[in-house]
C-alpha cells in the first residue's frame, strides 16, 4: 500500500470523506423537506425549531467539502510537479 502513488491516495481519502459528509447534508436536506412538506417543525423557532441545528448540518458538510475538493488537485499536482 505504501507504494501507491499519492494520487491514489488522495483518492482514497476523498473517497472516505464523501462517504462520510454526504450523509449529514442529506439529513438536513430531508429534515427541510419534511418542515415544507409535512409541517413539522425542525427548524421553526416559533414552533420550539432550531436553525442551529441547520448551520451545525450544513457546517458538517461544508467543512469537509473543502477536502473533497482539494485533495484531487493535490494529488495530480504531486504526481505532475515532479516528472514535468
């Protein structure tokens, strides 16, 4: 495994990232859908909500979504840089 290019890793680590941010956007997603489709009220302050809790949601996503979109051109710049 340590023979791998860097590319490759990179790769894999995004890979596992995706696999693990995904979800939590995914939740808020569909907790929005249920507050604008079925009424209830998740994040409805009036009704006892948090909007917080979408911040929280969304911040878990968008944090990593950074790496996921790094690491790739990380990977190609490592392996490029230094045969070019």
């Amino acid at each position: 495994m340590m023979r791998l290019p860097v590319f490759t890793w990179m790769t894999l680590i995004t890979q596992i990232i995706v696999v693990t941010a995904f979800p939590v956007i995914t939740v808020g997603l569909v907790f929005l859908m249920f507050d604008r489709f079925f009424g209830t009220t998740f994040y409805s302050v009036a009704a006892g909500g948090s909007l917080l809790l979408w911040q929280h949601l969304f911040w878990l996503f968008g944090h990593p979504e950074v790496y996921i979109l790094i690491l790739p051109a990380m990977g190609i710049v490592s392996e490029v840089l230094p045969t070019f």
